[in-house]
C-alpha cells in the first residue's frame, strides 16, 4: 500500500502519495474545492539524493515548500479569492526564510542562551550530558508550551481538528477502512509532531559529543551545522516506526510525540473529515 503523508491547512487537508498531492479546501458556500497535482521527490529523481541520513533533510525542504504553498492556497479557497496561487515565488521563499530564521531563534538560540546563563552561575551545569539535557528540556518546554497556547485560539483549533481528520483518513486507509474511519485515532506515529519529538530528543544524544569549553558562538554555529544530520536520524525513524509500533521499547520511545499529538490534533466532525477524504482521493 502506498505511503500518504498529510498535513492540515486552513478549512483543508493536503495529502500526499509517491507520485500525487491532492488538496480539499471547503470554501465559504460548504462546497469542496479539489486540486490534484503530480508529485515526484527529489530522491526518486536522484539516486545519491536517496541515501539514507542525506534524505530526510531533502524531504524536510520539500515538505516545507509544498506546505507553504498550500496554505497559501487553501487561505485564498476559504477567504473566497480566486482559486490561483497569489504569492509569487519571492514571496514563499521569504516566508521560508523567516520561518527558520524565527525557529532557529526560539528553538536553538533561546535554549542555548538560556542555558549558557545556567552554566556561567552554576559549574554543575558545564557538565556535557547535564549542559546538554537541560537545554533539551528547555526546548521541549518551550514547545509544548507554545503549541499548548496556540491550541486555544479558534482558528488554530480548527486547524487541529483538520490535522485530526487528516490522521483519522490516513488511518482508515492503512487498514482498508475508509468507510469506518470515526473508529480511528486522532493519532498517528508517521506525523511532523513525533518528527520534531525526535530532532529535539535526538539532539541531546548527537550534542553530548559537543565540547562545552567553547565560545558561545560556536556552540550555535555547530548545533546549526548539525541540523541536517539530526534530521536526518529522525526522517529514518519516522520511516521505521510503523513496522515497530507494537514494541514496547519503541512504544516508549516515541510515546513524548505522541502525547504532543494530544494537543496538536482534536476531534473532527463529519464535515472535515469529507474534506480529509477528498484529499486523500485526490492523492491516490
């Protein structure tokens, strides 16, 4: 059976198969409008993009690009604009930018900084593993936290319910159960919150072997450079997890994304779970 992923987007689903992405987006007058588009990964064109630990970080930029432009999309379907993509390359691309720019900050320089000021009060802290767990704490607080936040804000719970749909579809198809798919979980292993669950947990693992007797600088601009190898670790992770769910190590493992997950999706209703199908038609 093909492998989907999917994401959610404003009053849609995008869903994506190894050679298609389809989105739904339900416009103001409740109808859903259905867009379907090829799609063939950079490491299906290139086989030395392919090699495991290279693609995960390849596929994370795909995702990322993809996922900008359907958003994009899916807010002019919703906001009953014209159906065409509005933002012109530039502007993706800048929007790209600062979106890592703004992660690289919250989730890499703050942690970090807050930690180093740890350290400086506290010589305990200077410690490798306890310098390095404690600002993989701190980045998980602040991650769970944000998305908690956000989580109470109704348009952004809408999204949640979408992203629960999207998961409860994608369920039901792995089981050949589209007809039952109210009987599935919300929940599921393969998606980008257990995926950046892992990056975090997987780098106090990789920044353990970090010296901590160098300038503050180049402790950023090495977690910086480390980013695709982590997440590349992560990508293959993910793409294993499925064949281990029923191992109890495992189980533990990834159970932190998960639980995120809790928060990150919510019960759809009938409506949107139409439009995660729809998608998902449109994918296969």
């Amino acid at each position: 059976m093909d492998s989907i992923g999917g994401q959610a987007l404003i009053e849609g689903v995008l869903m994506k198969s190894p050679t298609h992405i389809g989105i739904a987006v339900r416009n103001q007058n409740s109808e859903i409008i259905v867009k379907r588009e090829p799609y063939k990964s950079l490491t299906k064109k290139y086989k030395v993009l392919s090699i495991p630990f290279i693609r995960g970080s390849i596929v994370l930029g795909e995702t990322m690009i993809s996922g900008l432009k359907a958003l994009n999309y899916s807010s002019d379907i919703a906001m009953q604009k014209d159906g065409e993509e509005k933002s012109s390359f530039l502007s993706l691309f800048c929007t790209m930018l600062l979106s890592i720019a703004v992660a690289l900050l919250v989730f890499k320089l703050l942690p970090l900084g807050i930690t180093q000021l740890v350290a400086n009060a506290n010589a305990l802290f200077e410690n490798r593993f306890i310098f390095n767990l404690s600002e993989g704490v701190i980045k998980i607080g602040i991650l769970i936290g944000y998305v908690y936040a956000i989580s109470f804000i109704p348009d952004i719970r809408r999204v949640f319910q979408y992203h629960g749909a999207e998961h409860m579809v994608v369920n039901a198809h792995e089981h050949n159960d589209l007809d039952n798919v109210r009987k599935y979980s919300t929940v599921h292993v393969r998606c980008g919150t257990s995926f950046i669950l892992f990056v975090l947990g997987i780098s106090i693992l990789v920044y353990v072997f970090l010296p901590t007797e160098i300038s503050f600088v180049s402790k950023y601009g090495l977690r910086i450079l480390l980013l695709p190898l982590i997440a590349g670790i992560a990508y293959e992770l993910i793409r294993i997890s499925p064949k281990y769910e029923k191992n109890i190590l495992f189980q533990i493992f990834i159970s932190p994304g998960l639980l995120v997950q809790k928060i990150t999706t919510k019960e759809p209703d009938e409506a949107q779970i139409e439009v995660a199908k729809a998608a998902l038609k449109a994918a296969l």
